[in-house]
C-alpha cells in the first residue's frame, strides 16, 4: 500500500539522515522533494500546502536546528506532521449506546459499502462477540440486497429481508424494530449509491438519518479516487453528520493521497480501510504506523522492543562485528538470523514492522512466510561447516547432495544462495552505519559498539 509515496519519501528521508547540517539550501530542497512527493500521490493541494508550511516552520526552529542530528530531528517532524495529519491515533467505532446501536452505510455507489456491512460484522463478531443484524435500502438494484443476503451469510449476521418496491425509510423503520425484537447488539443499514453526488441520494440517506439516528455513520469512499475522496467525503460530510470514514481498496491504492487527505478536508477520522475484497480484508487505521509505513521506517520502535526483549544482545553484537571488519555474511550468520525470527514471532509479525520493507518487491514478501524460513533453516543445516562458513564453496555437485540430505530441490539451495549474497550486499551496506545510526537515533537503547538488532534489514529489499 502507498508505494509509490512511500519510496519518494523514503528517498528523500534516506538523503537527510546522513546530514549532519542542515542549510537553507538543503532544507528547501528536502521540502521540494517532499512537495513534489505528496502531490504525485494525489493528496489535496491545500493539504500539501498546511503540511509544508509546518514542516518549515519547524524546520527552522529551534527543535531542528539545535540537535545533534538536523537531519534526523527534521524526519522526526515529518512523521510527526504525517501523523497529524492523518489524525493522531486510531478511532474506533462508538458504539456505547442503548442497544442496537445503528450504523448507517453511506457512499457512492461501487465504493464497497455493502463489502465493508459484511467486513464490520465479522469484525463486530470477532473482536467484540456482537450479535449483528444487516438490513438493505438499497431497492435501486434488485442484485444489490441478494449481494447483502449473501455476505449475511458468509459472516453469521441476522439478514433483515426486504424487496425492491418497498420504500428505504420503511425497510429502515422494520428493521430496527425486529432488531430490538430480537435484542441484537449492532444493526447495519446498507444505502443504495449513485455514480455521482445527487440531491436526490442526499435527501434520501438524510431522511434514513433522521430515522435511525445512528451512533455511527460511515462515510466509505474508494481510496483510488485520490483526493477526490476527501472531496466527495467532504460533500457528504455537509449533508450528514458523518462519524467516520472507511477508505476501501487501499490493496490497489499505490498513491495514498486519499488517506493523506480525508481527514484534513472533513475533519472526520478514517475509522477503517478496506485491504482486499474478502471480508477479513478490513483493518482498523491507526495514522502512527501508516506515517511510519509511508517514511519506510516500518514500526521501528515497536520493532526495537521486541528485539530488547527477545534477541540475543550478544550473537547481534558479534556479527556486528565481524561485519564491521569488512567480513562477509555466511550460513551461519544466516541461520541464526532466522532463528531469532522465528523466536520474535515469525515472519508475517515482523515484515510490515522493517525499516525499507516497502521498497521489498512483492514475490520476495510472498515467499518470506515461517514455512519458507524453515526450510531455508533445512538447506542449511544440510551443508558441511565448510560450506556454511565459504558459501562460495557450493558448486552443482555439492549443491546435488545438500538438496539430497534435505529432501529438496537444487534450485532450492540456488534459491538461498543467491539470497544469502544479496543479504551479505545489504549486510555490508549497513555495516557502513546506515542501520546502526538510525537504530541509536531511534532512542539509543540498543547495546552501543555497532550493536543493530539482527533482524535489522536483514533482508533483500
Ligand atoms: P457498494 O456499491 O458501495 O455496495 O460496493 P460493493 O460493496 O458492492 O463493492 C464494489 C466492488 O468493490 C466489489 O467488487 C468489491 O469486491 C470491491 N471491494 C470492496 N472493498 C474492497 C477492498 O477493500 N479491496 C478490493 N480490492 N476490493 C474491494
Ligand atoms: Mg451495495
């Protein structure tokens, strides 16, 4: 998600974390860079300009200016500001109210409103043990409350049936009766859409708010529409008193300029984005990790913890070493990288979490699962010691009897190979200080003398 921003950013943060000055000269052309940046990925021109302003304002100002590290201080007031912007910490649904508490579904049509009523309540169902029940008043598209039937299904709600000549505010009425009927926790009305903003669609989910009177009513827009999104929000927000945004197909969304935009422009939080079409795909937002996500820091911090308690200080500090002599990354190095992996929760825990992960191609994040890391753990305790210490060593016929000895395929050990090079490529590239510096910057509290976390970046990307 957010790529393309993601790498512009992380580029430009890449460029500032080695300046131990900050100038004029750099800070402007940091700030062009991150301009330029924010508006490739479609954010909204008055979002950009207030993050700018910002940013320069704190540029200059004494926090930067005055640390020991100008260029770090300066991507610590960025994140800061994209955080802000995004809207400081997750909202979650409200729903403390006299039950059933009423979400009302509002958006266009096409946007994922009837996707996001089935995600909500296994979402409802899991998290909190909801009993829910889902209602259609979309009578414009006979498939539309079929569609809904379906989903009910699949997540277990209550469907409230209804058909296509009855009149939305009706279906509303009748559903909200049956549901306190039936005592149900949390009853979700999906609308009918239209293709673009109409009076007409506006009077009529007016109404059903008036009816209902929600604790919840979400706004759920499609993320690739950009910051179009935050404007239709925006105009949607005029009409309805909006409690939150679900922002769907953020899976296709390289750009992410809506979910830089929407709550600057409405005002209103992004409770959610939708992350796929099954109805699991659904994750509560939380600005901190996306800013830290978009700057390609990853959740550095919430990394550094799990590495304090769970990694071996010792080992960590000495492949430090030897890397810092200029030695190479071998097999064993490898092999106890990927035990302390496995020891921190595994891979799908910790991939989103590294710093640079976004610039790490998909396949490669498709084949990083604990089930890949094991078997790579098999190859390689099926060479000799020789072979672990001197990868270079390993030609076809060694290759044929290390695949042999663990029962697999002598592209699988190329496969390693070649992966054991590239991390020795990036292994050496952060033993110049790249990782060690931004780790200490991070809080210091890693062990001094080139300790960096194993993990840390210890993988091709
Ligand atoms: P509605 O007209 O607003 O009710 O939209 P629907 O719920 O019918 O969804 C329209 C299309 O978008 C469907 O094909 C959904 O599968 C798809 N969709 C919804 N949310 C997401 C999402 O988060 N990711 C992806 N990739 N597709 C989604
Ligand atoms: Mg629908």
């Amino acid at each position: 998600m957010f790529e393309n921003l993601s790498d512009r950013l992380s580029k430009t943060v890449k460029k500032l974390r080695g300046q131990a000055r900050l100038t004029d000269e750099n800070i402007k052309d940091a700030l062009r860079d991150v301009r330029m940046a924010l508006l490739e990925a479609d954010v909204a021109l008055p979002v950009v300009r207030d993050f700018i302003n910002r940013i320069r304002e704190r540029a200059v100002g004494q926090e930067v200016l005055d640390s020991l590290t100008p260029g770090q201080a300066l991507i610590k007031v960025v994140h800061e500001e994209l955080i802000e912007i995004m809207g400081q910490a997750n909202a979650s649904l409200n729903l403390n109210t006299q039950p059933p508490a009423v979400i009302l579904m509002a958006g266009l049509q096409g946007a994922g409103k009837t996707t996001t009523v089935g995600k909500l309540t296994r979402f409802l169902k899991e998290k909190s043990k909801k009993t829910v029940m889902v209602a259609s008043c979309d009578i414009y598209r006979p498939a539309a409350i079929k569609q809904l039937e379906t989903i009910a299904n699949q997540t277990e709600a209550v469907f409230f049936p209804s058909e296509p000549n009855q009149q939305p505010t009706e279906i509303a009425l009748a559903a909200l009766a049956q549901a306190k009927r039936q005592y149900m926790d949390v009853l979700i009305i999906d609308t009918a859409g239209r293709l673009h903003i109409d009076a007409e669609m506006m009077g009529e989910i007016s109404q059903l708010h008036k009816l209902l009177n929600p604790v919840e009513t979400l706004f759920v827009v499609d993320s690739m529409t950009g910051q179009d999104a935050a404007n239709t929000a925006k105009a949607f927000g005029d009409a309805l008193p909006l409690t939150g945004v679900v922002l769907t197909k953020t899976d296709g969304d390289a750009r992410g300029g809506a979910a830089l935009s929407v709550r600057h422009i409405t005002g209103k939080p992004i409770k959610f984005i939708g992350v796929g079409e099954k109805l699991d795909a659904l994750e509560p937002f939380h600005p901190d990790r996306m800013a830290s996500r978009i700057l390609g820091m990853g959740d550095v911090l919430s990394l550094i913890e799990q590495a304090q308690t769970k990694v071996d200080h010792e080992k960590a500090q000495k492949l430090a070493r030897k890397l810092n002599k200029g030695k190479g990354f071998d097999f064993e190095d490898l092999r106890d990288q990927m035990n302390q992996m496995l020891k921190m929760g595994g891979m799908s825990s910790l991939l989103d979490k590294l710093p640079g992960m976004g610039a790490m191609p998909a396949h490669l994040k498709d084949q990083a699962n604990d089930k890949e890391i094991r078997r790579m753990i098999a190859i390689i305790n099926s060479m000799t010691l020789e072979e672990r210490r001197n990868p270079e060593v390993i030609k076809s016929s060694r290759k044929r009897r290390i695949a042999a000895g663990c029962g697999l395929q002598v592209q699988d050990v190329n496969r390693l190979l070649k992966q054991q090079q590239q991390m020795s490529k990036v292994m050496k590239q952060f033993s110049k200080g790249g990782m060690r510096k931004l780790m200490q910057s991070m809080k210091g509290k890693l062990p001094t003398g080139g300790g960096f976390p194993p993990m840390g970046g210890g993988f091709p990307g």
